[in-house]
C-alpha cells in the first residue's frame, strides 16, 4: 500500500474514535505511519482530505450499484 492509500485508510478510523473536529492531521500522520508534512503533501487539509474521502465512497457505491444493475429498467 502506497503512502497516500495508508493516510487515507487511517483518516476515517481515527475521524470514527476521536471525532472529525479533534482529529489533528498529527495523529493521522501516526496512525499512517507517515510525517504530517507528508499529509500535507497529498492534502491541503483535513478538510480536503475528508471530501476525498466522501467522494471516494459515493464512486464505490455507485460502482456497487451499477455491478448490481440497480440503475437498468
């Protein structure tokens, strides 16, 4: 798993413990085994990150649906 892909399976876990709003970038960096500066290489911020993160699952869920043909008549 690339440094990107581990910063972004960290967020959501520590985002679910601790909250969105107390969750600093830091304790995302130490979750991902990564340095802050390097969430802030791939991420404006945590903001940023979190929209990524919703994005990202809106297009698995639509891939869901469409591997299921929910949107054929």
């Amino acid at each position: 798993m690339n440094k990107r892909n581990s910063i972004k399976k960290a967020a959501p876990e520590i985002f679910a413990q601790k909250g969105f709003y107390i969750t600093s970038v830091k304790s995302i960096s130490i979750i991902a085994n990564v340095s802050e500066g390097l969430v802030y290489y791939y991420f404006d911020s945590k903001e940023t990150l979190l929209k990524e993160l919703i994005l990202d699952g809106f297009v698995n869920l639509k891939n869901v649906f469409l591997y299921n043909n929910v949107f054929t008549s």
